[in-house]
C-alpha cells in the first residue's frame, strides 16, 4: 500500500511516500480502507517532536510508529475471527491516538479501539476530523468544565479546528457564547452560532467588562493571569496548549482550592474507551444536525509536506484533511 513515512523527526521534508506492506488483522483487529484521514495541529508538533516532552509518547530518537496521522475515514476491508463489532464493508471513523499511522492506503485498529460507525449523513471528510478539535472541545466543555444551560462561555481562536467545534458544543448545551476570533471570521462563526464576536486584533478581549463562566482559549494564547478577571467566581480557564504556566496555575488552583480554576488536558491520552464513550456522545449532536466542521483546504496523500507547511502557519480555519482515497 502507498504510506507517507517519516523516519526522522525534522521539517515537512521528512515525509516520504513509500510502498509498504499492507498488515492483516490480527483476532481482534480491523482493517480499514481509509478514504480521508485529518490534518491537525498536533500532527505538526509529533513530526517535529516538540515540545520534547511529547517524545514520551511518541519516540525518544525517532518516530515509534513511522507512518504519521491519528483520525480517519474510511471502510472495514477485513475484520479478525474474534471481532463481533464490525463486519466487511462497514463504514467507520475514529482515533489512533498513540498508535498513529491513517496517513496510508490502509490502518489496523483493536476492534475496542477508537472506532465507530460512520452516520450516513456524516461525509468522511468530516468524519475524519471528529477525533481532533470535536473530542477536545466536548473534553474541555462538558468533561472538564461541566458546562451548564445558561452559562457564558468565551472560545478564544474560535475559527480554529477545536475553536469551530467548542462554538458549536457549547450552544448545544445551551450557553451564550462569545467568540474571539480575526474579523474576517465573524460572519461564519455567527452561522455557527456566535452570540457576540471579538476581533482580537483590535480588541483585548482580557480587558473585556464582561464576566465569563468558562473561558475556553482553544489556541492557547492568553493565560490564566490574564483572564482571571473576566471569570465569573466559579468560572474556569481552559486552555489547550501545554504550558509550564497553565500547568503551574492548575496546580496552584486545585491546591488552594480556589474557586476560580485552571484546567490543561491532553485529549488524545485518555483511555480508548473513554475517548469512544465521548464519539458516541458528539454523534447524538450531530444526529441533531448541531454539530458542522468547517473544512478550509483538502491535499493529496502525496502533498502531505505541503498540507504541514500551511498548518504550520497557524492560520487554518476549521479543519484541513489528507484525502487518501483518489
Ligand atoms: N490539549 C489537547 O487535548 C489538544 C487537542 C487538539 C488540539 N490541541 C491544540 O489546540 C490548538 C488549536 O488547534 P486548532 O486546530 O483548533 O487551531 P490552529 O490551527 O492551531 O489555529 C487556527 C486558528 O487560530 C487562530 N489564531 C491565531 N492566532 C491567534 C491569536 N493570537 N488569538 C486568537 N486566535 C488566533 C486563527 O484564527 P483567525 O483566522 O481568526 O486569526 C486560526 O483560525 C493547537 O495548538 C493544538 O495543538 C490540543
């Protein structure tokens, strides 16, 4: 099968596309034919292999799992003897999380793994982006912060992948929600339900005279100190990016009791099954037509270097994915 492969840590050159053998599932794996895969982020931190900490989990010297990519879409083309889940011809979507390895023509998964049905109204180029910025969000809205009716939420870099997703989750559960993102955003982040929008490049929004509930900074940019003052009294920062500020702040919070609070997670290192309880959980909202993932650019699996330099800019809107399927 065609794979990018990256044998190296390093720059968008490291990616090379290779012919490699296909593996055949195991008693209680799944192979997938894979149609789309995601584009995130994060996959531009794994190829670089910082902040070096991650390398922990992803390979101290070089990539553990050299083919990159962790979401997909696609199709069940062989299931192993002991697999009661899926059969052949069954369209799925999920997570490799560590296990890597959806930017090829092919992926194994555990049959218990990160993996569900694909709905028939969801399309695979937005299947395949579910385990990025829709599992984040509802993990930092509903799991972490317990996001009520009624509350006020503030979503920094809402035009982003997680951004776009926590608008959406957070008006589903009924919040009023303000949206922090470039101007040129505003108007698609109102058809996604925005209730008010600020344009960070002209406004701060930390000197806002507005209390928030939660304040979601989706791209990690601000910091617990800055908006600590536009929190509610039992309001919460959340942020998305590790940091050795948000880390100490979490700490800190939790110690003292506080009862304005700082909050970090990595998503992707929860458990399978937990990470499967919350897809099924994103599925019923976009069963309800509530939840739309805004899709900026589509590569080839043969562009995947040039698919990274544009993430690299840090200017994507919504998701970007890697069409492995022609
Ligand atoms: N902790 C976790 O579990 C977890 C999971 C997934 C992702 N992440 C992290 O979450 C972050 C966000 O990822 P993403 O894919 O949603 O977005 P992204 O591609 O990293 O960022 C895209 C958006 O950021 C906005 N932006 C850039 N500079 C900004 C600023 N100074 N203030 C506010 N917005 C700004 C841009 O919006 P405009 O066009 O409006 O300027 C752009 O739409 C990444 O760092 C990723 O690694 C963490």
């Amino acid at each position: 099968m065609k794979a990018m492969v990256a044998s190296s840590y390093g720059g968008p050159e490291v990616f090379q596309l290779r012919h490699v053998p296909i593996s055949h599932p195991e008693k209680d794996e799944v192979l997938v034919k894979v149609h789309v895969a995601s584009l995130t982020t994060a996959d531009t931190m794994m190829r670089v292999g910082k902040p070096y900490i991650g390398r922990l989990f992803t390979g101290i010297r070089k990539p553990k799992h050299p083919i990159p990519g962790t979401g997909f879409s696609g199709v069940v083309v062989a299931v192993g003897e002991n697999v009661t889940r899926f059969v052949e011809g069954d369209e799925v979507f999920g997570e490799t999380t560590l296990g890597f390895s959806t930017h090829a023509e092919y992926v194994l998964l555990p049959e218990n793994g990160v993996i569900q049905h694909k709905p028939e109204n969801l399309p695979h180029e937005e299947a395949a982006s579910y385990g990025d910025g829709v599992l984040t969000a509802y993990n930092f809205l509903i799991e972490i912060a317990n996001l009520t009716p009624g509350q006020r939420v503030l979503i920094n870099g809402a035009a982003g992948a997680v951004g776009s997703a926590g608008l959406q989750i957070a008006k589903h559960f009924g919040a009023h929600v303000t949206a922090v993102a470039s101007a040129h955003n505003h108007g698609k982040l109102t058809q996604l339900g925005a209730d008010a929008c600020i344009d960070y490049q002209t406004q701060d929004f930390t000197e806002s005279n507005q209390l928030f509930d939660v304040v979601f900074d989706a791209v990690g940019k601000s910091s617990y100190a800055k908006c600590k003052s536009i929190l509610t009294p039992n309001g919460i920062y959340l942020s998305t990016v590790l940091k050795a500020s948000i880390l100490w702040d979490s700490f800190i919070t939790a110690l003292t009791q506080s009862t304005k609070r700082a909050a970090f997670a990595a998503t992707g290192l929860r458990k399978d099954h937990e990470l499967n309880e919350m897809l099924s959980e994103v599925i019923k909202i976009q069963q309800k037509g509530a939840l739309h993932l805004p899709i900026d650019r589509q590569y080839p699996l043969e562009k995947l270097a040039e698919a990274h330099g544009y993430l690299s800019t840090g200017k994507k809107k919504g998701n970007v994915i890697l069409r492995v399927e022609s």
